[in-house]
C-alpha cells in the first residue's frame, strides 16, 4: 500500500489527468464536424429498412456545456490539488481545512469548559451540566472500547468498579486520558519452566484471589510466582505505578480460569490505550475525567 501513496506515483497521475482532458478536446473536436454526406442530409446508415441515421452536427448548447466542463476542469486543477504532488494555486487541503474548523469550534466551546476548569474534578461529580457534558465526551471517544455503559469487556476495563490498574485518583484518571497507557506483560515460559510448571503457577496465582484451584499444585508453584512478583509484588497485590493487576482480587481484565491464567503466562500481553491529548482540550479531558470519577463511585446522573 505505501508504494501507491507515495511520491513515485505523482508525474504519472499528473500526466494521466492531462491527457483525459486532451482526450476529451479531441473527442469533441472529431465528433464536432459533419459527416461526408450523401445528398439528403444523412449518412446513408439504414436500419430496419427505413430508419435513417441524419447528418447533423452536434448540438451547439451541448458543445457549449461540454467546453465548459474542460474549462472548469483546467481551472480546478490550476487552484486545487488534482495533478499528483501539485498543491494548486490556493495551497488548499482537506487536512487543513479540518484544523482550521477544529480550531475554530475549540475557539467557540472554550467558555462552556472555562467554567468547569477552576473546580476540582471530583466536585463536578455532581454537577449536572458536568455530567452531561462528559458523558457526551465519553461516549464519543470512549465507549467504543468501555462500552456506553463503562462497564468494558474482555481485555477493556471495566471503569464502574473500583478496581484501577494505574490508579483511581483524579489526577491518575486525567493523566490516563491525556496521555494514555500502554501496558505489556511478558511471555513467562522461559522464566517459569516446563508446562507442568506454568500449570502450577496458575494454580498458585487462583489461589490467591480465593478461586478454585489444586492446593497441591499451588503450593508448587508458589516458589516460581517469584519470577511474577517483580511486577504484580510478593503477594500478588499488583503495582499501579506499572500497571500490574491485583492478582488478589476476583477482577480479570482478560478472562479468569485456569486455562486463560496459563495462556496469560506463555503469551504474555500487550494493551495500549490510545492518548487524547491534543485531540481533547484541557477543559474536555477535566470535564471527562470527572465523568468517568463518577462511573467509579457508581453516581448516576446528578439530580438539577
């Protein structure tokens, strides 16, 4: 695909566009002039016995409208990209006209998030005309991935529990928008061994949150979670200033049971959340960060 976006391809379109139009002025010019005659205005084609193909020029209204589109044609090219690279006389695109519009409507709403910038996200909380603005912001830039719910999927988190990765806090969830996050965890075989002892190990980290699992086996492989704790801590308690999930808790971000805690542990896992700054002002990213507060502690709409 990049072969065909590339700069390689820009004469040939260029010259290809020209020669259309010169195609289309000398179409016009052949088809323009009349016909040799045969005396009685026609062609001598019949067809049916007595239908007749006339010798008539074309129409000149039709030549008119027809020069008219070439004109217009020429003079398109000449103002706005249409010949490959060539970005026309009024330097116009479709990229900057979206930033410039972008702009201005960033221009217009700044008083509406103004208001809202001065007061801690956790006090808009339970300010209606906060939550409803925010809630339009998350479920155009958020509920895609967390559903217009928040309450997430497989491997998408669920935001209405009080369960954080990288923390909770106001400043945590704006930090969170604003620049995103992108956490990897590492296939572990090599570290854990053989297939009996990934097994163990899964048994060993069910075991901490409670869920069914093999005593036996846990305590197997509770030598081996050493190679786990780096990250997820000696307990299994996680690390929010990594990432690391609480591994205590009845949370999956990726699915509980045994099999899916061993395919987390030979396949490892890489999430990325994407960043909204630039693409949310200051104003939006707060107003949307106490929504998403909100979801936390289970406040629904507040009450006007």
């Amino acid at each position: 695909m990049p072969d065909f976006t590339s700069g390689f391809w820009s004469p040939y379109i260029a010259i290809a566009t020209i020669l259309a139009i010169l195609f289309c002025l000398i179409l016009l010019f052949i088809n323009s002039k009349r016909p040799p005659s045969t005396g009685d205005n026609t062609t001598g084609h019949v067809w049916d016995g007595d239908l007749r193909e006339m010798n008539n020029p074309l129409p000149r209204w039709w030549v008119g409208l027809f020069l008219i589109t070439i004109v217009f044609s020429i003079v398109y090219l000449f103002m706005y990209p249409g010949l490959g690279a060539n970005a026309g006389s009024l330097g116009w695109s479709s990229a900057a006209q979206h930033d410039a519009e972008a702009s201005a409507l960033t221009t217009r709403i700044a008083p509406i998030y103004q208001q809202f910038q001065s007061k801690p996200v956790a006090s808009l909380t339970r300010d209606p005309q906060a939550h409803a603005i925010g809630e339009r912001l998350f479920l155009n830039n958020c509920a895609q991935c967390h559903g217009s719910d928040g309450r997430g999927a497989k491997g998408f988190p669920n935001l209405t529990d009080a369960d954080w990765l990288y923390g909770g806090a106001p400043e945590q969830i704006v930090q969170t928008i604003t620049k995103g996050r992108h956490g990897i965890m590492p296939p572990m075989t090599a570290a854990v061994g053989s297939a009996q002892e990934v097994e163990q190990v899964a048994q060993y980290v069910l075991s901490l949150s409670g869920g069914s699992s093999d005593p036996v086996k846990a305590e197997l492989g509770k030598a081996k979670f050493t190679s786990c704790a780096a990250c997820h801590g000696p307990g299994g308690q996680g690390n929010q200033a990594l990432g690391a999930p609480n591994l205590t808790d009845r949370v999956w971000l990726h699915g509980g049971g045994l099999q899916n805690v061993i395919a987390m542990i030979n396949n490892g896992k890489d999430n990325q959340m994407p960043h909204f700054e630039g693409k949310l002002t200051d104003g939006q990213i707060h107003v949307l960060a106490a929504y998403v507060l909100g979801l936390s502690q289970g406040q629904g709409a507040p009450q006007r």
